[in-house]
C-alpha cells in the first residue's frame, strides 16, 4: 500500500483539494450575495447571524487541511483566567505580529479552536473584495469595516507593521528608526500607529480588551503561540500617547519573540511572567454535530456533494463527447476515477464524519480474488443506507470507481446519480449490484411476500422478500464468460443499536456499525437453463435468510446457520483514488478477465 506521506505530495491530491474549496467557496459567495441582497435591508442582526455560519464553512475547509491533512498542530500559552473567563466571550482587537507566510492559518486555528472563527475579520486593502472566494467572502460579510455589532463574539485582526517582514524590509524599517530616534526592533517592522489609533474612539465601550499575539517558530517545530489580554481602559486615549503605547508594546513582543528563538520559551529572558500551554481540539467534526448545528453540517455536506457532482457529470459528458468516440477503453479508464471522486465523497461522510465502522467476514481463500475480478453482487435490501456500505466495502478493496448497479430506467434522469450506465466493458474490475428482492424490506412488503410464497408454494423467508428472477436470470448470458463469480452480500445491523441506519443518521454525525459476511460463488455453479436458475435462487435466498437469521438469534453469522466461520476482516481507510493516481503504470493492459478491447 502506497504511504499516506507520497499519496500527499501528488498534484491530484493537490488539484482535488483546491477544486473542493473554489466550488464551494463559490457556491457559498452566491448564498452571501443573497444573505446581502434580501435579507440584510430587512434584519441586519439576522444576516449577521447567518454570514456566521456562511463564513465558518468557507473558512473551516482550510483549517480542516491544515489540521487533518496537513496534520498541523499548534501550542498555545494564555492566562488560565483569561483563557477561561473570556477569550471567545469577548469582541477583541488582535495585535499580531507578520513574519510568516502562513501568519493568517495559525490565527484562523486559534480562532476555530475558541469558537469565533466565523466572526474573524481583518483589516485589509481595498482591493482585496475584487478577490474571489476569500476577497468577496470579506467584503460581503462587511469585513472592510470595523463592526463590533455582531450577536457573538468578534475578533478583529490588525497586522500594525502593515506588510509582512522580510530581511529588506526590516533594513529599511531599522534605518527609519535610526533616522527618528525610536527603538530599533530586532523580529519586527516598526509598527504604523495611524490605523491602530484612528481604531480607538469607534472601538471603545464595544470592544473590551486587546489580544496581543505571538507567533514563532523553531526549526523542525511546531508554532508556538502566545496570547496576552490587555485590557482596553489600559491605553491611553490621547493619538499620541496611544501611539507611543503602541511602540512599546512591540518593545515587548519584540523580546518576546527573541527569548523564544534564543531559549526556547517565551518567557526566559522576555521579563514576562509565564503561563501554562493550554490544549485544544479540532472544534470542526464537534461543531457540526452538535444537536443544534446539525442542520448546518447537512447544509454543507449537501452543497459539497451536489457541486461536486455536477461538476463531475459535466467532465463525464465531455468524455462522452470527445473522448468515447476515438477511444472508448481511454474514456471507461478515466471515467473510474470521476465515478470515484463522487462516490468517495459520501464514504468520507460515513467514516469521517459519522465515524461509522464496517465489521466484514471474508473467507481469506475469497479474499484472493477480491479487487481482481468482474464480480455480480446479490445483496439482502433490508436498510436504507445497504447502498452506503457497499460503497465503503468497495473502496476498501480498490473497486469503489467501478461499482455499479441495476436501476430502474428513470434513474437515469435524476442528476448527479443517475447519469451513469451499467457495463461489464471498463479496462478495470467490475461489480455490478442486484437487489433481486426488487424493494426495500418493511414490515407490509414482507407480509404480502409471504402471502405470494404461500400462494405459490415458494420457501418463506423470514428476513428476506421473495426474490424477483426475471433480472437474474436475463443477465446470465451475458455475464458467462465475462464474469466469473457471484459475491453473495448479508448485510445486518445489530437490532438493540444506539443509531438506527439511516442515511440522516449518517449526515447527522451518528456512527453505525454495519455487519458483512461475504461468499464468493463460482457462476459455473449457477445451472444453465432459466428455470434452474430461477430455483437456484429461490434455494439461495433461503441460504441467506439462515445467516441473518442466525446473526440476530446468536449475534453470529455462523452459529446457527450451518455456514463455515470465517475471521472478521480489519481494513484500514483506503485512499482509492489517490493510490490509483500512484499506480497509475500498474493498470492493466490488454485483455482481462475476458474484457475485450
């Protein structure tokens, strides 16, 4: 398996994630104009409350990455009693020092961690609004102006050095203090002083207090932050006097920041007094799970996955149109890889964000051939999430871009989903999904299946439909030759669960935990002729209703339903794609599995 560390230096990756924060992050400045077109005029308190949850969701992808991906972590040092009693309770000025790239990152982390990363604002050019994504985001959430009229706490950011420091810019910036007789400061710019004090009078009697930031690092370290509360009443009201606060405030962050490079801490050599490193979270899964955002994560789970996949039918048009024409095996190969980019996009949801787990049962002689074969999966279609676990199963064996299923005819005209097509032809493994009860088990279908066995002297199933042979048995012929074996799917969940299975379970955060046992069947096994077939199935189903009979009465698949026990199979979150992209050289060429080109 290809290591996570490769599969994050490739440009897919890169490119996937910038694609998934551009069209959303667009997606989301549409919802902003419309928050500042119709609903601001009328209920500013309400847009105000709203941009909250539009800003969060914008800004929260990249804290994700940093966090998740990235895998960025940050130490924090404050005051317990600040940190306690108001930091994230507070409207705040910040104060940080601009010597890094990624100043803006570690800021946005401590603001998620606390809670107002939707109500952080800066202050910033005028023509950053003409920015897409971030820049409009900014300025329809009124980020170009001071407002501390927000409903919850807001945290306003002024980088006073005004430009980020460089070696040829801190020379300039020693010599203007030489030439003006003021400190000359060894890890900053010198501070301009007109846009914190022009900042004063609008600000006092809203804002209570300044957060004086530190930020620095250490070769091969993670950042190190330090934040003080200053409270507001403690800078002079006079412009010239607040100045020269202001002046010796980076006198202090600059010793600051010289005695952590110098030693390691902050506070050995600074002259000031030491408070403990405090630990946060990641805040965004906890976030959105919460009972009463629930309804925000959805929202935002929904709007990725529809934009994404319109944005992935449009690519499966165009290879449609310009690709399948000339090369219909280079069109079904890099169709994979769009049928996976959308698939994966929901068993990130049940594994990330519900953190749902599959148990599965697999014959290790069956194993072998998984992820190696075109493959006809007969599943029991009790649960309204069956589909979502057979994509998670999928992707962990490397098959997730290929798993298709039988629909009806007018699933085709459903967008996103439905523009897809059944075939047997793609360059890669295949498996190809029936539900050969036809509908989803509930309590009168099953009444009125029974009633239909009894009438025609059919075996009875007790947690199965009778299943309908017609689909089977017409795809038969075509499968022969080209598929070489049936893999029988019995999906059960434990009855006394926490979570019921649902697909609003999933999006509500609530884990589930899916049972698998998996046969694999030779299709030489299946009798020829179409009413052998059909009994061959009926026989089946009567098989498959013992195991998940057997699973609910003992808690096992095996105990009572006379089937070999097989060990219960650990896998670990595939990153399919991302490891189809390394191995791109290792796809088949030519003939498999009977495939034709």
């Amino acid at each position: 398996m290809v290591s996570l560390e490769k599969l994050k230096q490739l440009r897919l990756i890169h490119l996937c994630i910038a694609l998934t924060f551009f069209t959303s992050g667009l997606c989301i400045n549409f919802i902003q104009l419309l928050m500042h077109v119709f609903i601001k005029p009328i209920n500013k308190r309400l847009f105000r409350q709203l941009m909250y949850y539009a800003c969060y969701s914008m800004y929260s992808q990249i804290i994700f990455f940093a966090e998740w991906y990235a895998g960025s972590t940050m130490t924090v040092y404050m005051d317990k009693h600040d940190f306690e009693n108001h930091a994230g309770k507070e409207h705040v000025l910040l104060l940080m020092n601009h010597k890094y790239e990624i100043d803006w990152l570690n800021g946005w982390m401590i603001c998620d961690k606390l809670g107002v990363l939707g109500n952080c604002k800066a202050y910033a050019k005028k023509a950053i609004r003409y920015l897409p994504i971030i820049g409009w985001s900014w300025w329809l959430a009124e980020f170009l102006k001071v407002v501390f009229s927000y409903p919850s706490s807001t945290w306003l950011l002024l980088n006073a050095e005004g430009t980020r420091f460089t070696p040829a810019k801190h020379e300039a910036s020693v010599k203007f203090a030489q030439e003006r007789g003021m400190p000359v400061l060894k890890h900053h710019l010198i501070p301009r002083s007109k846009g914190f004090t022009a900042s004063l009078a609008p600000i006092r009697g809203l804002c209570p207090a300044i957060y004086d930031i530190n930020l620095a690092y250490r070769p091969t370290d993670k950042p190190h932050l330090l934040m003080r509360r200053i409270p507001l009443e403690q800078v002079p009201e006079d412009e010239k006097e607040a100045a020269a606060w202001l002046q010796n405030l980076f006198v202090e962050k600059d010793k600051i920041i010289d005695s952590f490079l110098e030693t390691g801490s902050f506070f050995k050599t600074s002259g000031i007094k030491e408070v403990p490193s405090i630990v946060t979270k990641p805040r965004l899964c906890s976030l959105l799970r919460m009972s009463h955002l629930r309804g925000l994560g959805r929202l935002l789970i929904a709007v990725t996955f529809f934009t994404a996949g319109f944005i992935i039918n449009i690519g499966q048009l165009l290879l449609i149109i310009f690709v399948r024409p000339f090369d219909k095996r280079l069109s079904r190969s890099l169709m994979y890889y769009l049928h996976y980019s959308f698939y994966c996009i929901l068993v990130c949801v049940a594994e990330w964000y519900a953190g749902s787990k599959l148990r599965v049962y697999i014959d290790p002689e069956d194993e072998k051939f998984f992820g190696k074969e075109h493959a006809f999966m007969l599943m029991n279609h009790t649960y309204e999430i069956d589909w979502l676990t057979i994509w998670m199963i999928t992707d962990k064996l490397g098959v997730l871009g290929g798993t298709k299923a039988f629909a009806k005819k007018m699933l085709r005209y459903i967008p996103v989903l439905g523009w897809l097509k059944e075939v047997y032809s793609y360059p890669d493994p295949v498996w190809l999904l029936l539900n050969a009860e036809g509908t989803r088990f509930t309590k009168a279908k099953h009444e009125l299946s029974v009633k239909f066995a009894q009438e025609r002297g059919l075996p009875i199933l007790k947690h199965h439909l009778i299943p309908r042979t017609k689909g089977f048995t017409t795809s038969l012929p075509t499968m022969r030759g080209v598929c070489p074996a049936i893999y029988d799917i019995n999906l059960a969940f434990k009855r006394n669960a926490e979570t019921r299975p649902t697909t609003l379970s999933q999006l509500n955060g609530e884990p589930v935990e899916p049972y698998m046992f998996i046969r694999r069947v030779p299709l030489d096994k299946v009798p020829e002729g179409e009413k052998e077939a059909a009994a061959w199935m009926q026989n089946f189903f009567v098989e498959k209703d013992k195991i998940i009979d057997s699973f609910h009465e003992t808690g096992s698949f095996f105990k009572a339903s006379g089937e070999k026990e097989v060990p219960e199979k650990i896998f670990k979150p595939l990153y399919g794609l991302m490891e189809y992209a390394v191995n791109a050289s290792k796809i088949s060429k030519g003939s498999a599995y009977g495939v034709k080109k």
